[in-house]
C-alpha cells in the first residue's frame, strides 16, 4: 500500500517514496539542550516516532538524524548563569533526553549529531555562502544571509514579501514573521558569551542556530534528502532559514517532503511556567503516569491536529490500555506459548486492512487506532470459538499494529500492573481458595472490590481488573 502524507511545502498529500535504496532518509530537529524537555517537546518527537515507525510498516528502511543543539543563546545563558562550561551544563539535559526517550518507547534515530562537533563543517558552509555571494560580513564581524540574494526565499512558509516591512537584520536565533530579514549565520563573540566561542575566519564566534540544521543533516543525508520534520514552530523562520542555506549553497532541491506537527495545550491553554501548566516528562511521571499512558495520549491524535493535553486523557488511556491488556492477555493465555499459528480470522484480517488504510493516510493514528479497538471487541466475542493457532494468529495482528503504536505490553499478564497491596489480597485469596475456605475468599473479594478491583476466577485462576 502507499504511504501518503501531508507535504507543508505543496501544502498537499503526497506519497512518500525514497530517493534511493529503498530508504527514507528524514533530518528531524531535536532538542535544545539547556533544559528537561517538556510534554510539548515530546509530542513533535512521539509524531516523528510513529512517522519512522510507519515507513517500516511500509516495508522501506530508514536513516533519521536528530541534530541535539548544544550551543545557542538558551545553552550559552544557562551556562553561564550556572557558572559551569557549555559541555558540562549541556550533558545533563542530553543524558536526561535520552532517557526520557526510554520511557516513551520512542525508537532511537540512527544518527544524533551534536552542533559543538560540527563547528568546520559549519564555518565551511558559511564561507560557501559569502562565495556564492547570498551572505556578508557585517561591521562587528557577524555573518549574515541576505535574503534578497536567494529568490526562493519564503516558499516554505508562503511569505509574500511585496507586502512585508522587512528588517534589516536579525541576530537572535528565534523571531517572528514580522521580523523578517537578514539572519545571523555566524555570530561575532560578545562579553556575554563568556568563554564560549570558536575561531573562524571572521574571527572569534559562534554559529547561528539555522546553520546547524543545514550543516548537519547534508553531512550525514547527501545535499538532496527524502523528508525533514518539525515542530509548527520550526517551519518559520528556522526550517525557512534551513532551505535558504542549503539551496543557496548547494543549486539543488534541498529536502522534497516537509511534514510538520501542530501545537500541544495543556487544559485548553498555552503552555507555560506562570500558568502553571508546564509539565516535563518527569512532572507526568511523578504523578504515577506511565511512559506508554502519556504515549498513549500523544500518538492517539492526528499529529495536524492541536493537541489538548489533560489529566483526564491520561486516565482515559489507562483504562484503554487496560481494555487492549485484558484481550491480548486472555488470547496470550488461549494461544499458549509456542504454539502454531494457525490461518487469521476474517475479523483480524479486516481490522488489519483498516489499519493499514489509516497510517498510511496521512498517519490517521484516530482511525488506526479505531481500527485496533475494532479488533479487541472481535477478538473478545470470538474468544469462546477460536482455537490456539487462532488465537495466536489474532496476536500476531496486535503484534503487527503495535510496530507502529508501541503502546502494547505482550508476554506479561495484567496482573503485572496490579499494585502490591492488592496482589498480597490477591495472594492470600488463591490460599483461602486452596484450603475451601470459601467465606474467607468472598470477604476478600469484597476487600479487593472496595479497594477499586474486581476479581474473577476461571480455571486458569484468579484474574483481576480495575473496576
Ligand atoms: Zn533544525
């Protein structure tokens, strides 16, 4: 089936077909490291995973690169504020990054280049550009791109600039569409860089954001890729900026397909540290979320469309996860381990179908995953009439929608999330129910029930749900 998504550039669904070697090769922006980073951050990197996720689904293979920005101004201030140098202060966050990663079950890129190890690289591309004229040394040595000099300047976010005040020159990293202009590629050295800085041939600095991208995703993905991803935030003026560099340097196409995410709420509202609605990946998980709850959340709705993120979504999607757990749990038991797998049932092959139709439209993770919980309510009213390499078969399909998803537990029985003090309950009913002592196992029936479970037994034993 063909894969098709939404190309922010022709602002059309597209299919997505690789280059060369069958093999998508996908440059997605990463993390400013100066900071944990937060659930908004992880919305744009759980889309990517599903993204890189569906390409194999697909049959293709995949090279992602995932740059980790490590020196900007973000990185230079908490740096220098801490007192501590750049690298020390930037490892934290890139360990913490890393694990965070872990805990949403969010596969690893192939390639994750930090912008400190990539300086010659970039002071290349900045002289490139200054010979190619499209870029100027300015009075305090600072290098800048004239965006007048490249024509297709605009074409991602769909500037019209005959009808643009445009400013003359912009040295921070980040602004806005009102204040386009010239952009910084190399930054003279300032007293407030402290002791971050690198000789260049317009004398001591530092890159500017942009370059970075452009620098690093050629390296390592050739002058001409396949796909470059980001958070709605990064399409003006960084991914911009990133074409204009790359396209001016190099005459060629710089990336076909640009595919971006929207925004994430929190309650309905921006998120931010005075709100109080500023929540990392470690604020969740303190709460007692699980990684693959907040997955959950993040992948159930359509990457283009806004996200609001809420407690009650969390709960939600445990008592989801729950529904998938008890099914897959109660065909784990039918199927046995090791068994055959015999021919898919109707019903499996259908929600399969579905599936498939769903990721590769767009990535419709709604309907995907419409399509899975099709399958659950098959495969519980079925469970009475399917054999073991039925059962088997229907598990291979959860198997194959969760390559994409990856919110499934396999191999471990519901009972594995059961809090310790209902499993002593639980513990000391089995015992009860082995010594006939049938009050005793009613009165802690009735103990784990008012305790928010309930318990059912069958000739496998005791199983438990949360009511
Ligand atoms: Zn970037």
């Amino acid at each position: 089936m063909e894969m098709k998504v939404f190309n922010s550039l022709t602002r059309r669904v597209e299919p997505l077909t690789p280059l060369a070697d069958n093999t998508i090769r996908l440059y997605t922006c990463g993390p400013t490291v100066y900071n944990f980073a937060h659930i908004g951050n992880f919305r744009a990197y759980a889309f990517e995973d599903v993204l890189r996720r569906v390409v194999q689904f697909n049959g293709m293979k995949i090279r992602q690169v995932m740059n980790l920005t490590d020196v900007d101004d973000k990185t230079i201030r908490g740096a220098n504020a801490a007192g501590v140098p750049l690298t020390d202060y930037t490892k934290t966050y890139k360990d913490a990054f890393f694990a965070d990663l872990k805990k949403l079950n969010i596969q690893p890129a192939e390639v994750y280049p930090a912008a400190t190890d990539h300086i010659p690289e970039m002071i290349d591309l900045v002289s490139k550009l200054i010979e190619k004229g499209v870029a100027y040394k300015s009075e305090d040595g600072s290098v800048y791109f004239a965006v007048r000099k490249f024509p297709g300047y605009g074409k991602l976010a769909h500037i019209d600039f005959d009808h643009q005040q445009t400013g003359a020159r912009c040295a921070a990293d980040e602004y806005d569409k009102e204040n386009v202009g010239d952009f910084a590629l190399w930054k003279a050295w300032e007293d407030s860089d402290g002791p971050v800085g690198w000789d260049s041939p317009w004398g001591r600095g530092r890159p500017g954001w942009h370059i970075e991208c452009s620098a690093m995703s050629m390296k390592y993905l050739g002058e001409t890729f396949d796909l470059h991803t980001g958070g709605i935030d990064n399409l003006f003026p960084h991914h911009e900026n990133e074409i204009a560099q790359a396209e001016a340097a190099t005459g060629k196409e710089f990336v076909r397909t640009w595919m971006h995410c929207a925004h994430l709420r929190v309650n309905g509202e921006k998120m931010s540290k005075s709100a109080g609605n500023f929540f990392t990946l470690r604020d969740l998980l303190e709460k007692g979320y699980a990684g693959r709850e907040i997955r959950y959340v993040l992948v159930n709705a359509h990457y283009r469309q806004g996200l609001n993120f809420a407690f009650s979504a969390l709960d939600d999607a445990r008592k989801s996860l729950e529904r998938i757990d008890r099914c897959v749990d109660a065909l784990q038991r039918l199927a046995g381990s090791n068994g055959p797998v015999g021919d898919t049932p109707e019903f499996a092959t259908q929600a399969l179908e579905s599936f498939s139709a769903a990721v590769n439209d767009d990535l419709n993770t709604p309907k995907a995953f419409a399509a899975l919980f099709e399958l659950v309510r098959e495969a519980n009213g079925a469970l009475a009439t399917l054999t073991p390499a039925q059962a088997a078969a229907v598990l291979a399909v959860f198997q194959r929608m969760d390559t994409v998803l990856g919110v499934i537990f396999f191999g471990k029985a519901v009972v594995a999330e059961v809090p310790a003090e209902i499993q002593a309950l639980l513990d000391k009913r089995a015992a009860a129910r082995k010594a006939k002592d049938w009050a005793e196992s009613d009165r802690l029936r009735d103990e784990i029930a008012a305790a928010g479970w309930s318990v059912k037994d069958s000739r496998d034993g005791q199983t438990v749900t949360r009511k």
